[in-house]
C-alpha cells in the first residue's frame, strides 16, 4: 500500500513548488481577470500572441527586447489555470488547451531564432536551437505518452519553467547561446531521465 501510495503522489516538481509559492499572488489577479469576464483559454491564446510577438523581435536580432515580452508573458501563462480554478470550470479539454498552446508558444521562440541564425550563415548555432527545441518537445511528449499508458513521468531536471528561467536570462542578456546550449543538452536529458523514469516502473510491473 505504501509504494501505491508513493507511486500517485511523485515528488513535487520546480513548477509544483512555484506554483504553491505564488498561489497567493496569482489568485487575486486572476479572479480579478474572471471579474473582467475574460476567459481562461483566452488568456492561454494572449499568452501565444505576446511569445509570437517576442518572437518577431528575436528574428530581427533584438534578443534583449524579445527577451522581455517573453518574460512580461511569464505571468499570463500561470494565470489561465488559476483562473480556470477559481471559476470552477477546470476541465481535461483546458489542460488540453494550454499544454498544446505552450508547445507553440516555445515553437515559435526556436523557429525565430533558427531564422535569424541562418540568415548569418550560422549553422552550428542552427544545429543548437533545433537540438534544444527536439529536446524541449521530447520532454512534454514522453510525459504526456507515459501518463497515457498510466505511468508517471513527472520528472527530469529541467521541465518547462526551468527551461525559461534557463533562456529568458540568456536572451535579455543578449547571451542567447549560453541558455540555448543547455537546454540542448538538459532539455534532452531530462527526457532520457523521464524514459528511464518509466522503464523503471514498467519492469516493476511485470
């Protein structure tokens, strides 16, 4: 009973801890947006809008300015869900929603810098930011195709909030290859982490 009950209670994540941290913050603002009428998937979409925006601004070499509206966005992306809370409408099809959302958001992060390096003939650095994105998406799908099966695969050193504590530094400071490089390389050993994570638990099975 004792591993069960280990098993459906893993440890908390980086994210987890962040989330409880700033619920106190986070939820005056967000019943204040559901006051406005505004909607949780609303916010997801604005959250979206304001990465492609930044975006734009890294494909131009701006990486200081995309930078900060990508960090201006930080707090959008955690509210959605606090609003959903708040206004008893948590649902599978919002997770849904945000999970994808977030996919697309950092997508378009990598795509603009994939763009503005090969326009400088920079392959290396293209070479990076494509690793860094695989590794980036690799992460959220090995979780998402393990919880299908019934696995946990809520583990790994650096989930998405880490991998924005990593990059958003990197851009504002105008060094975008410092945190590109690591989350080349730790974006794609946390997904081995998480593969490993549920080998383990399918072998304990049987």
């Amino acid at each position: 009973m004792t591993q069960v009950a280990e098993q459906k209670q893993p440890p908390k994540t980086f994210t987890d801890l962040m989330r409880s941290v700033f619920k106190g913050v986070l939820d005056p603002i967000a019943a204040f947006f559901n006051r406005l009428g505004i909607l949780p998937n609303t916010m997801t979409l604005l959250g979206l809008v304001g990465h492609t925006i930044g975006a734009l601004f890294l494909f131009q070499g701006k990486m200081t300015v995309g930078g900060l509206i990508i960090l201006a966005m930080a707090p959008i992306d955690a509210l959605d869900g606090a609003m959903a809370r708040l206004r008893g409408e948590s649902s599978d099809f919002g997770a849904f929603v945000d999970s994808v959302t977030d996919r697309y958001s950092e997508l378009v992060l990598f795509l603009a810098l994939t763009i503005y390096y090969a326009q400088q003939g920079a392959w290396v650095n293209c070479i990076v930011v494509y690793t860094a994105a695989a590794g980036s998406i690799l992460v959220s799908y090995v979780r998402s195709k393990a919880e299908s099966l019934g696995y946990d695969a809520k583990v790994g050193i650096l989930t998405r909030l880490e991998r924005y504590v990593v990059l958003v530094p990197s851009l504002v400071l105008n060094f975008p290859m410092v945190g590109l490089w690591t989350i080349a390389v730790l974006g794609n050993f946390t997904a081995i982490q998480r593969i490993v994570h549920v080998r383990k638990q399918a072998r304990a099975k049987h």
